[in-house]
C-alpha cells in the first residue's frame, strides 16, 4: 500500500507541476513551441492516465477479479527518463 500511496504522490507533484508550468505561459499556444513542455506533458498526462484514470476503469469493471490489463513498465521508463532529465538540471 505505501508503493500505491508514493504513486499517487508523484503523480499529483507531476501534475501539480504541470499545471504551474502552463499556467505561467502568457500566450497559451506557445507552449507548443517548448519542446520540454511537450515532453512533460505527455509524461503528465500519461501518468495520470496510468495512476488515477486505470485504475478507475479496473476498479468499476473489474471489481470481481484481479485483471490482466498489459505491461505499463514503458511508462514507468518514460518517468525514470523524466526524472533523470530533472536530475541533471539540478
């Protein structure tokens, strides 16, 4: 359970970030232009997807069994590739 509740802590920091980052754009389309942006986003939105949105989904249809949905480890690749981009800005 401390796994599932350090997940949904990156998740929302990941999040949170994101929507502090477009946020400070004064022209919103601009931020098309910053590929970090794009990058990040896509990141974002693929966590939330995998973290909150899934598991949504599984806990409404599969309440009955433990379900076979894939392997997300290309997800958690993207975020290790995240963090360690944010490692070496640091």
């Amino acid at each position: 359970i401390m796994f599932q509740v350090a997940e949904h802590l990156f998740c929302f920091a990941f999040f949170f970030e994101w929507i502090v980052r477009f946020s400070a754009f004064k022209d919103k389309k601009d931020c098309f232009r910053d590929t970090s942006f794009v990058f990040d986003t896509v990141l974002a939105w693929m966590s939330v997807g995998e973290t909150w949105i899934m598991t949504c989904i599984v806990a409404f249809y599969f309440s009955g069994g433990a379900p076979q949905i894939g392997n997300t480890s290309v997800l958690r690749l993207f975020r290790l590739i995240r963090i360690s981009r944010m490692a070496r800005v640091l």
